[in-house]
C-alpha cells in the first residue's frame, strides 16, 4: 500500500496493524479511576441533598456518598420508601426519594447506622 493511503475496511481476518505495520498497537488502555474505601465510619461523607432541576418543578432529595453495592442501595431504598411513604429510584449509585424529606432521612440514616449531614440550602 501507498503511505498517502489508510486502510479503512477489509474482508482478511486478523489485526488490520499487524498487517500494515508488522507491530502490535502499543497503546494501553487506563484502567477507570476507583473511588476510595471509607475506613472511619463518622467520617464517611454521606450527603443529603435537594433538587429540583431538570425535572418540571419537582422536588427530590438525593442521598450520594453511600458507601455500598448496588443490592444493598436497592434494599436501603426500599426501607426508606417504606417509611416515608413515597417513591424513588437508585441511579448512578446515588439515592432519589420524592419529595422535601431531608430532615426525615437524616433521622432515618442515623437509625441504619450511616453518619449524614445535610447539603444545600
């Protein structure tokens, strides 16, 4: 092949830069950044936050910093939906409940045993 030319599809099989260049791609993809484990269970970071952005005037309080998996946040979820009587949902590892309810799930946060402080005005 000319060098004023790319490859841009072809029927071989193998990779397409070993055939052109000889040599393997000698790019390494980063591994994603991991978020640290809380070791002091006082200062774990928990945030109780309102919003009302984004969604047409509604309010909700997000719950972000929670130091646990997916199945865990689900059941968390479930317990706090319960006692409020409201809906919500677990999205990007951070927690929704519908409504102005802050006050009422820092008490709830303390009774499961996690330290949370309220975010925001």
């Amino acid at each position: 092949m000319n060098n004023d030319r790319r490859l841009v599809y072809s029927t071989e099989s193998g990779a397409l830069e070993k055939a052109m260049t000889g040599k393997k791609n000698s790019r390494k993809k980063k591994a994603p950044p991991t978020a640290p484990a809380i070791v002091n269970p006082a200062k774990q970071g928990i945030r109780i936050r309102r919003e009302s952005k984004g969604r047409g005037g509604k309010t909700v309080s997000i719950i972000d910093g929670l130091p646990l998996d997916e199945s865990h946040l689900k059941t968390l979820m479930k317990k706090l939906k319960a006692a409020l009587g409201t809906g919500g949902a677990v999205k990007n590892g951070s927690l929704e409940i519908q409504g102005e309810h802050r006050d009422k799930l820092l008490l709830l946060l303390e009774k499961e045993g996690y330290k949370a402080k309220l975010s925001g005005g």
